[in-house]
C-alpha cells in the first residue's frame, strides 16, 4: 500500500520533512538524488524550495517529482515531539 504525502515542508541542507495521510511525519533527504537527472534541475536551494504536493507525493515545478515509495522507504520516521504543536493533536 502505498502511503499518500499530504503535506511537504522544505528544510535546510535539502532535506523534506514528509506528512502522510496516517499521521505519519519522516524526513527523507534529497542530496543523493540531486546528482541525477532530473533531480540535478532542483540542485539549488532555490528551485528545491518550490516543493509542494500533488496526487500524494512531492513535486515541483517543470514536471519533476518523486515515487512516493521512494520517498516512504529511503526516509526516517521523525519521533512525535519533533512534530509543531498545531499537529500533536490526536
């Protein structure tokens, strides 16, 4: 089953901080993908930052994203207390 990312945030050194629909919060770091194509178009912190989510996975602008088993399997789970307070709620 693949997980759904609902929401992205881009964090400093190219690193995205993953919401999935469960709940689930992980962060998954984009510095061994951004030597290859078409992931070398985002290398700089500019472009990395236009990070949003669409059909539940990140993409950006020009038609580049990423699977979202990708993003699931290579990422860490983040503990609930790095989670902002708005989203400990449960």
């Amino acid at each position: 089953m693949v997980m759904d990312v609902v929401h992205v945030s881009v964090l400093p050194d190219f690193l995205l901080r993953l919401d999935y629909a469960n709940g689930e919060q992980r962060q998954f770091d984009m510095k061994p993908l951004l030597q290859m194509s078409p992931w070398d178009r985002i290398a700089s912190p500019a472009h990395f930052e236009k990070a949003t989510v669409d059909y539940g996975t990140v993409v950006w602008p020009g038609n580049i994203d990423i699977a979202p088993e990708t993003l699931y399997a290579d990422s860490t789970p983040l503990p609930r207390s790095s989670r902002p307070a708005d989203l400990r709620r449960a």
